[in-house]
C-alpha cells in the first residue's frame, strides 16, 4: 500500500509540472489551432471623425440620408480594400468609392464635395465675418439669423423671390414649376411629393439652401434622375459635405480612344444637348462652360452630364419669372462658392447655339481631330468649324451640328463592346 501511495503522489505532481509548464508556454497561434471556434473574431474598426465628413458643419451641409452606409462600411473608399485600411486625404475634390446593398457584390461609386475644401473653409470663415466678430463661431447660427433663411422659415412654398442672387447657374432664370419640382422630389427628407414645404424642418430648409448656394449639382441629380431617362448618374445620398454618385471615367479619358469609339461618344454627347434643348419637359438646359470633366462614361459605354453644376435652366413652358434687375439682391448665401462682386449673365443673353458652340469648341475636335481616313475626316472637320462658329445664326450651328449627326451615325459599329446598345443594335436596320 505504501508504495503504491509513492507511485500515486508522483504522477499527480507530474500532472500539475506539466500543467503548469502548458499554461506558461501557452500561444495565440496554439489556442487558434486546437479551438479555433472559441477566439472571437475582431472586426477592424474605422474612425472618420466628424471633420473629414463634414458633419461638424452640419446644418450648413447637405444632407445625412447615406451616414448610415459610410458607419457600416457598406460604403468604403478604394485604400480601404487594401492592408493598411486608411482614409485618404480630406482635401481632395473626389474620391473612388465602392458600395453594396448585401456585403457580398460591390459596385464602383464617386464620393464627391461640393467644392473644393479650400474653397469650403474660406465660405465658412466670411460666414462667421459677416455677422461675428468673435474668433469662432456657430456657421449654422449665423446662417439661421440672416434675413433669406428667416424668410424660408416662415415660407410655404419655394418662390423665385427666396433664391434669387443664388449664384447657381439652375436658379438665375428660375421658373415656380422648377421650385415646385425641387421641393417636391428633394431626396434628402423622409417624406417628399409635396410642392409645399410642409414636411420639411428647420434643419431640412437650411440643408436645402445651403446646396442650392454651393453647387446645385445633387439637387439636379435628384430632380432629373437617370431612372426617367435624363442623362445624370444616380444619385445615392449624401453624409455632411460628401455626395455619393454612380461613378463614371471623365471624357478626357477617351480623348485617344479608338475611330469607332470616338465616333461613338461624339454621336452620344451631340444627341446629349440637343435633347436638353429640346424635351417632352420644356426644360432648355444650357451650359455656362464646359470642360473634359463636364461628361462621363458608364462602364458600358454611355455618355452621362457628369458634373452638372454648370448646367442653366430656362422653362420654355412658363417663362422667365424674374427681371435682370431683381437678380441684383446679393448676400452671404451668394458668397459661398463664388465672387460676390461677379455679375451674373442676362437670361435673356442665353442663345439656342450656346451648348454646341461650346461643344464643337472644346470637346469634339479633341475626340475626331485626325482619327478618319479621308475625305471622311474632311467632312468632320468642316462640320465641326461650322457648329463651332459664334457668329453664325441658331439655325446654321444647328443644322451643321445636324449633318456631323448623321455622318457620325454611318459610322457606327454593331460590337459587343458598345454594351450600352448591344444587343438590340443586332436586330436594327441601320447597321
């Protein structure tokens, strides 16, 4: 019995040197590969802060309706699919984005600001010059003081009167149908369809004047949407000072692309701005400028506006609503992204031909210029040095942009590459 005591005391102080020796020398990498189930798994974490957003100036912003997406990471900036999983910049104009609905496909958006974020430090600083002398500020107070915004407070419906002097090229020439359609299909309120301002807050009202004051690009984006035919990418919310677009590649892009699909572009940007000027809507769509970043190109194949913020409406329907001489009323609001001391151009100085001069100036040759065999590329050329002449009548513009229409049209191709069109350019008579 005694020995068999000694023998039992002794593995049992074997057990416990081996325990012991098991717990001291226990790893990470061990537990992972004996219990892998039992490590909780630890889901990076990302931080924006409020400044990068812009939210920190919100209610002087546009809008919150995509926060949620961003806080989720259902909305994430190309680096972020890298190791490092860092946030870029916060002074850069536009970012490349990815997005997803169900965290398993993901499709290619732009996250953008207004302005530069330059141009939004120095509106905020002659925000708070305007009416404080204090060495910082609420922008959303100073705002909500000023004589336009406590007009919007007491408003029933947006009139030509609340947003005359706004420099925004949509609002110089504004019609009480285009204020009626912006109330009513303002995509950053739960409750739209109404033309009276109703169901829109405080914060709602201010958030709509601030982007009606900055850059009405997102305001066109929601009132014309691509989902009824207008030549706008998707618009999908915005989060403080950044709006979330269906991305697109600039036009210049494609300033070395191949005959056919140059021709192709060029076909699409002429139809383009003839369908602006002429529309079931009575909308006249007119551009103030234009430049190699003013269009777009889908990944299959169509030509989207790709920055609207130069884009004038004029309503063929109703008519001009203000004289030059009511547009002359200026104030903080006229100052946020422009020269308060720029005059702005007469409404009735805006011409049927402006959009295609402008077209044929700076876009097209850079698309057809030598790409063709002759006397074929003669023929463009000529075509286009007539759409491209300011001192030609309306009709004359119009009429030579018409014949480089119908030359670009001969010279389709029927390719799966033009996915925009393809199939259905299969069973057409015209190629």
């Amino acid at each position: 019995m005694g020995r068999w005591m000694y023998y039992f005391c002794s593995n049992v102080l074997g057990l416990l040197i081996l325990l012991q020796f098991l717990t001291l020398n226990w790893s990470p990498s061990l537990e992972a590969t004996v219990f892998p189930s039992s490590v909780p798994h630890v889901k990076p974490s990302y931080s924006f802060g409020r400044t990068f957003l812009g939210l920190d100036k919100c209610n002087a912003c546009i809008g919150t309706s995509i926060c949620k997406k961003f806080f989720k990471e259902e909305i994430r900036f190309d680096n972020w699919l890298a190791s490092h999983l860092k946030l870029p910049p916060n002074y850069l104009p536009s970012y490349s984005g990815n997005y997803t609905d169900d965290a398993k496909s993901w499709r290619l958006v732009e996250i953008s600001r207004l302005t530069t974020k330059y141009q939004h430090d120095q509106a905020d600083k002659r925000i708070c010059a305007s009416l404080s002398k204090a060495k910082s500020c609420s922008i959303e107070h100073v705002l909500r003081k000023t004589e336009r915004f406590q007009k919007w407070l007491k408003a029933k419906r947006l009139t030509p009167d609340l947003v005359q002097g706004l420099p925004s090229p949509m609002l110089r020439c504004p019609s009480q149908r285009l204020l009626d359609r912006i109330v009513r299909r303002y995509a950053e309120v739960p409750d739209a369809g109404s033309i009276y301002m109703d169901h829109l807050t405080d914060r709602d009202k201010l958030r709509l004047l601030y982007t009606l004051s900055v850059n009405a690009h997102p305001i066109l984006l929601q009132i014309f949407p691509e989902a009824e035919g207008w030549p706008f990418p998707k618009y999908l919310g915005s989060c403080g000072r950044l709006i979330v677009t269906a991305s697109t590649r600039p036009l210049k892009e494609f300033y070395s692309s191949p005959p056919e699909v140059a021709a192709d572009l060029a076909l699409q940007l002429l139809s383009i701005v003839n369908s602006m000027r002429n529309n079931d809507m009575n909308y006249f769509f007119y551009f103030v400028n234009v430049d190699a970043g003013t269009f777009g190109i889908f990944n299959n194949g169509l030509l989207f506006i790709r920055d609207a913020s130069t884009l004038g409406i004029i309503d063929k329907q109703e008519g001009l609503q203000l004289t030059d001489g009511q547009q002359e009323y200026k104030d903080i609001f006229s100052c946020l992204a422009s020269d308060c001391q720029s005059a702005f151009p007469s409404c009735n100085s805006v011409t049927e031909k402006q959009s295609l001069i402008m077209v044929c100036q700076e876009l097209l040759p850079k698309l057809l210029k030598g790409k063709f065999l002759q006397p074929v590329q003669e023929k463009i050329d000529r075509f286009l040095r007539l759409c491209a002449d300011s001192f030609r009548a309306d009709q004359e513009v119009s009429d030579s942009a018409g014949k480089l229409i119908e030359l670009l049209k001969s010279l389709q191709s029927c390719d799966s590459h033009f996915a925009y069109r393809y199939p259905d350019c299969k069973y057409s008579d015209k190629y």
